[in-house]
C-alpha cells in the first residue's frame, strides 16, 4: 500500500510517487467549483464522479451517479474500476483527501483528474441547502 502522508513542507510524499511528473504550475486547473460540476452534470459531459470518503459518510449524503472508492482503497481499485481516458471528479467531505487522491492518480498516470473544490460540504451549502451535512 501507498503512504499518502503529507510531508513538512505541506506537500504529498510517498514512495510510488513520481514527483517529476506532478506539474504543480497546474494545481489550479486540477479544481472544479460545485456550480460549475452542476452545469457540466447538466450538459451531459462524460464524467466519472468519485466519492473517497468512508462507507459511513456516504450513507450521509452523496452525489447522484457517484461511485464510493474509499482514499485507503484508491491504490488497488483505481487501475480495474477507473477510465483513464475519461474525466474524474473526486470529492470527500472539504476536498483535502480527495486533493490527496486527485495527486495520487497523476502520480500513476490518470491526467483527466479534478477535485471538488470545498468537497460536497461546499456542494450542499452552494447548491443543495437539503442536503443532510455532517
């Protein structure tokens, strides 16, 4: 298994990463703000929304259509269940693991990856006051 840990310097480390590919000058265009997911949803694009929190927290809410990989299961199920030449929207409740798991990805050669900014605390909040938060 992969060590996600976050090093001092307050970036990824870990030993399966190769951190020569990771273009941090892009980290802004690895985001993607709820509203702007809502309109894409809406227009149809081909999107694979993926939850990494916990079983527990997605019994508490989700997105429609998402699919639940857990953060600690992301490095053995991502090769057999994800689409690399698809788009991947990862989320979790704020949006720091599924930044975590949006760098994990690259660093194994997904590059159609983004993160929900806010995670779906912020989704709730923006769009859907009715959704249940924890």
């Amino acid at each position: 298994m992969r060590d996600f840990s976050i090093n001092p310097d307050g970036w990824w480390t870990g030993q399966d990463y190769d951190m020569g590919r990771l273009n941090t000058d892009r980290v802004d265009q690895w985001e993607i703000t709820p509203r702007e997911l809502q309109r894409r949803i809406e227009r149809g694009d081909d999107l694979i929304l993926v939850d990494v929190r916990e079983p527990w927290e997605a019994e508490i809410a989700s997105l429609p259509g998402s699919r639940l990989i857990p953060l600690g299961e992301l490095d053995y199920r991502a090769d057999e269940e994800l689409d690399r030449d698809r788009e991947i929207v990862l989320y979790c409740h704020h949006g720091i693991r599924s930044m975590e798991a949006a760098v994990a990805l690259w660093s194994i050669g997904f590059e159609r990856v983004k993160n929900l900014s806010g995670g779906i605390a912020r989704w709730a909040a923006q769009l859907d006051p009715d959704m249940r938060r924890y």
